[in-house]
C-alpha cells in the first residue's frame, strides 16, 4: 500500500518526460541516450593509466579488488542528473536507462576491446558472474528497490553473463555517503555473506552505482575471497 502512494506521487510529480531534456514520452529520449559519454579508463585510486580500470602497480596491494570499471563521469550533468533522481527520486525505471549504458560500456570497453584479447584479464560470457551490491532489509524497504540489483539484472541480459543474487547483507549500517575513509572501512566490516556455491576460479563483477572510496566493493571483495573467487570487478556508473 504505501509503495503504490509513493509510485503515485512519483508519477504526479515526475511525469514521464525525458530528465535531460523535457522531450515528452520516456524519462530519458534516445538522443539524450546517445549523448552520455563513457570515460577513459584510469586506475580508480589514483587516477593514473590503466588498460580497462585496473589497479596500477602502486596501488594494487590497497585492495582486495582487481579493479573497477567505470562507465561515466559524474562531472557529466547529464548522468550526474540521472544517477541522482534514479537513487534518491526512486524513478526505478531509470534503472532500464542506466542499465543499458553499463551494458554498452562493457560490451564496447571490455569484452571486444582488442587489448584485452590476449590479456590474462580477458572477459567473456563463459567466464563471468554479475553480482549487485545487496541492501539490507530495512533500506530495501524504505528504497521499495535495490538500484544496483537493476542495474545488474539489465547488464547480465544484455551481455548474455549469469547472474546471481546469493550475497546478502546481514547488518543495516548507516549509509555511506556522509562518512570518511576510516568511518566507511569500520561501517562495512562483516555486514556481507555469500551464501551461494564456491566461488572457485569465478570471475566476478560486483555492479554498483557509484564508486567513492571503494569500501564497499572491497569487502564484498573480502567475502568472495573466502570462497575461492578469482579476479573480482567492480562495475559502476560513474566515480563519486
């Protein structure tokens, strides 16, 4: 009952209409679509090159991860506009929108990426498994949808990979967003479980909204470990 008030009032005050430009119809148009523009790849800590979004050298043994694969910039209003009203606007249906653009990165970034061709990271469908980041119980009832399991959901149908939804959170922890590195580090610790099959030579993609520090794909990284996992992804929409 009280997701239909709120899809209700969704729908009162954001009319289907494109975000970007007004166009009325859909929440985003096609030519909006097509205008969003993906990133060159760097490393996700320190910004230097990096093939597809690897930790370089330096910074590697910082993290659990492999790397991240960031599809936007958030320095792009547009995307920037759309990240924010699908999160904290609840327009879950801009999640199709988003999903899709995470789908086209990695196909046209990362699976036919000639560098990748004869790189030990190569990606394929026979080898990958897409994994939201889950909310707890209490977020998911008060969201009415978890962003990311959207998002995750588009990216496996579109680019053929399994997916599957045995992580879970078992602890419900203030958001993220307002704490620091530190407060973030301490505010994950044991809140994720698997609680699929082994994990043994996987290659996983955790997909995510936004990438900040890096928290919080890193311990869901730290869970995964536990169950044999082998190079473990981010994928993201844009770098917060």
């Amino acid at each position: 009952m009280i997701q239909k008030i709120i899809q209700f009032w969704i729908d009162f005050l954001f009319p289907k209409q494109c975000f970007i430009c007004q166009k009325d119809g859909e929440y985003l148009c096609e030519k909006c679509f097509k205008s969003l523009i993906f990133k060159e790849a760097h490393c996700p800590n320190c910004n230097n090159f990096s093939k597809i979004g690897e930790f370089c050298s330096n910074c590697q043994n910082k993290f659990i991860l492999t790397g991240v694969l960031i599809a936007g910039d958030l320095k792009d209003q547009k995307l920037a506009k759309l990240i924010k009203t699908y999160k904290y606007h609840f327009i879950k249906e801009l999640g199709l929108f988003l999903g899709q653009f995470l789908s086209n990165f990695l196909n046209y970034n990362v699976f036919v990426n000639p560098i990748m061709k004869s790189s030990s990271t190569g990606f394929s469908s026979e080898n990958v498994v897409v994994i939201p980041v889950p909310l707890s119980k209490k977020r998911l009832k008060w969201r009415g949808f978890n962003q990311s399991e959207i998002l995750a959901k588009v990216v496996a149908e579109k680019c053929n990979l399994e997916i599957c939804l045995n992580l879970i959170r078992i602890k419900h922890r203030p958001a993220q967003a307002k704490l620091n590195l530190k407060q973030r580090i301490n505010n994950l610790d044991g809140c994720f479980k698997w609680t699929g099959e082994s994990l043994k030579n996987k290659k996983i993609i955790i997909v995510d909204d936004v990438y900040t520090t890096g928290s919080t794909l890193n311990e869901i990284a730290r869970e995964f470990k536990k169950h044999q996992a082998g190079e473990i992804w981010g994928l993201v929409l844009a770098k917060g």
